[in-house]
C-alpha cells in the first residue's frame, strides 16, 4: 500500500471514528492492524475488523474499554460490563483450563486483581486481551454474552404452577416404557414434563421392583437411605413411617430431616386388589406463589426462620435444619419445598417474636396447600411409574383396604439436573 492509499484509509477510519463519537459520546480506537489509532485522553475502544477489503466498524462488536473492566453490548439490555480479572480468571487457554476434564490449571489467587489489560482486540466474533506478563486471552463474543456475570440468571424453560383444574387440562401424557428405555426423545419429553410441572409418568413398565429401579436409573443413580436402595412394600409396618400403614397420608416432601432431601421421588403400584390408594399431588410452588401474592410477610418469614426435621426410629436420629421455603442463591426464585408436618421437630430456638409469626405463615401456608382446588388426585395402576420431583411437588394418597404393593426409590436432585443439561439442553442452576 503506498502513501496516497495509507493516508485515504487512515482518513476513513478517522470519520468513522468521529461519526461514531457523535453519535454515541465516545471515541474508540484500534489495535487490530500493522498501524494503530489511539486516543490516549479516552480509555475506551471500539475495535475495527480486518477483512479481505479492508478495515470496516461492526457495531455489533462495539466494545468500550474502562480502568477495571470491558463494557460489551447486549441486544435490547442492558450493556454487560466484565471486570478484567474476571476477564483472566476464566480464561480458557491450554495454560489455564483442561478442555478434556474441564477443569482450571491455575489458583486464581496468582492472579492481580487491579490487572488491565495492556491490548484488547477484536476481529470476527471473537476478543483478544493481552496482559503484562505477555499472556493471551481469546474469548468467542457470543459465549461472553452467555457466560459473564449478569448474562444469564434464568432458566432457558419457565416452570408451569398449577392447581388442579389447570393441570387437569394440561395433564403430561405417559411415556412408553419401551421409548423411554431406548430413545433420548422419549427421555426428554419425562425430563422435561418433571421439569415444568413437577412430575412425570412412564407407562407399560414391567410390574416388578426390579424393572422399576432400572427404569429409574435410565434418568440417573439410584440414592440409597436407610430404606434401602429401592422398596417393594405394603402394611406391613416395618418400618416406623405412616408410608408402612394402610393410613391416609396428607400432602408432603419427604427426607426433610435429610441435609439435602433426594430429588425425585419414584412410585409404581406393583399389585393392588381392594379399594382406595388414590395418589395424591399437589404443587407447592404455586402454594408458595399464592402465599406470596397474598401474605408477603409469611413468605419471608417461612424463607427465613428456620425449622428443625427429624427422623428417629429403627435406631436412627436424623435431624437437619432446613427452611419451609428456600429460594436460588443466583435466580431469586423458589428452589425447594421442604414442607411436612408429619416430621416437624420442636420449635425450641426461635424468637419470641419469631415463634407466633412462623405459626401464622405455616397454618395460612397449609391452607393452600390442603385446599381442595390444589389438589390432583389419580389412580396409579401396575404399569404406571411417577416420577415426583421432591423438590416441588408434594404428594399424599388416600386410605386403602386390601392388598396393596407398592414399589420406588429416590433419585438425587444433582442427577436431576444433569440430565436436563445434558438430554434436554437446559441452562438452569
């Protein structure tokens, strides 16, 4: 290129340059090319793109360069702004991260918290920092977007609350054993179902205990209690749990009084030849909505003032400290219900204050929780296997006669998730 041509291109990129600083208040510069333009009174950048044509501003690729972090534009939000140590800290070179075990390679603590980049670029869809100590970090501007902090606090499907005359309408349909066993489609559909309603059903599964645990292990390892690994039971009583007797049992979670309470809760009526049973579900996140809507004040307090559960029986003492209500750290929205009355310990340390408050929220909570228009009541039969997430939805069932066998097993919440991740393609915390 001769001297005529420099100077028309540098000119150009000159107006560009000043077109772009009238139009949005700033001055960008570039590093991206055998000559650079800077504006060492302003620190910030808009980087121009090299092409086979030449240098041209995409303004999808507008980023602005401040003292402690790189600004980046997000269509109809809010621009993202990335602290640089950030920047660093998740770098994904072959130096810093094991694309084969994903994991780190390094502490962060080597890193300097104050560190600004001495070069940002970029070109295509990518950004290129250059640090002190001569390091490269080369990020794709799409997975900042996705990834940085404050890009990504939801998740990608939206749960649906119900009652029952909504859920009635909008029933998930059984899943055939045989697809659900040899398709990752079919698996989804479950996967999905448990994750916007809160359950799902796989139906003409073999009648046998057995059967059930390897149909349950298609969505992840079986979690073992002092249960057992699975159970194949009736009215028998031997175990101290009203589950063990022929009783009507009211809504609830179980494993309360464990640290983390399984995931998903698996039933399937293995033989029943006498009346009653009816299984009963009921969705405590629209419970706690409602609550929400109505008592905000008992909200807060079931999120906050924390409850003691327990198990004490064939010489065990089970006890955890768990909150009625628990919201995600990252999203601000309901994550579990730990709701049973059944294995409530003592309230022995709360407030004076505290104590009449909670016992307010929990009798407006159960309120909703037992009214009738909640409720959804069906007969599993042999075949039928419910999936429950544990987590959300609690369930119950109606006093029954006869002879009534009754097969499950727990599966934990992380297993949950991971397969959602990995079958259904979610983004969720």
């Amino acid at each position: 290129m001769n001297n005529i041509c420099r100077t028309r291109v540098l000119s150009a990129l000159i107006s560009t340059l000043q077109t772009t600083k009238n139009k949005l208040g700033k001055v960008y510069f570039s590093s991206r090319s055998t000559f650079k333009l800077t504006n060492t009174n302003l620190n910030q950048i808009h980087v121009l793109r090299q092409s086979s044509t030449g240098f041209s501003a995409v303004k999808d690729q507008l980023c602005a360069q401040h003292e402690d972090y790189l600004e980046l534009p997000v269509e109809s939000a809010v621009p993202l702004k990335i602290p640089y140590v950030w920047l660093r800290d998740h770098c994904r070179c072959s130096e810093c991260y094991n694309q084969k075990t994903n994991q780190r390679l390094f502490d962060s603590f080597v890193i300097d918290v104050d560190e600004a980049p001495v070069s940002v670029e970029s070109y295509d869809d990518k950004i290129k920092l250059t640090w002190k100590d001569t390091h490269v970090t080369t990020y794709n501007l799409s997975w900042l977007k996705q990834n940085s902090p404050g890009s990504n606090l939801q998740d990608s499907v939206k749960k649906v609350l119900w009652n029952g005359e909504k859920i009635q309408k909008e029933m998930p349909d059984d899943v055939p054993y045989k697809d659900f066993m040899n398709n990752d489609e079919s698996l989804k559909e479950v996967l999905m179902n448990i994750h916007k309603y809160g359950f799902g059903i796989v139906g003409e599964c073999p009648p046998t205990e057995e059967k059930t645990v390897e149909l349950s292990e298609r969505i992840g390892h079986v979690r073992p209690t002092f249960f057992g690994k699975s159970w194949g039971f009736t009215d028998n009583e031997v175990f101290d749990d009203t589950a063990y007797t022929s009783d009507a049992i009211g809504p609830h979670n179980d494993n309360t009084y464990l640290l983390e309470a399984s995931g998903i809760q698996v039933f399937h009526i293995l033989h029943h030849d006498g009346e009653g049973g009816e299984n009963l579900l009921v969705d405590g996140f629209n419970a706690a909505s409602i609550l929400k809507l109505k008592h905000p004040d008992y909200y807060e307090a079931l999120a906050r003032i924390p409850i003691r559960a327990e198990y004490i029986g064939d010489g065990h003492e089970v006890i955890s400290i768990i909150n009625l209500i628990q919201e995600n750290k990252i999203t601000k929205e309901i994550d579990a219900f730990r709701y049973n009355p059944f294995d409530r310990a003592l309230l022995s340390h709360t407030s004076f204050e505290d104590t009449k408050l909670f016992y307010k929220a929990l009798k407006a909570l159960s309120a909703e929780i037992n009214s009738p228009l909640n409720e959804l009541r069906m007969k599993l039969t042999p075949g039928r296997v419910l999936f429950v997430d544990n987590w959300r939805v609690l369930h119950g069932r109606n006093s029954f006669n006869g002879s009534r066998v009754l097969a499950g097993c727990y599966l934990p919440k992380d297993q949950l998730n991971s397969r959602l991740r990995t079958i259904a393609g979610l983004n969720i915390y």
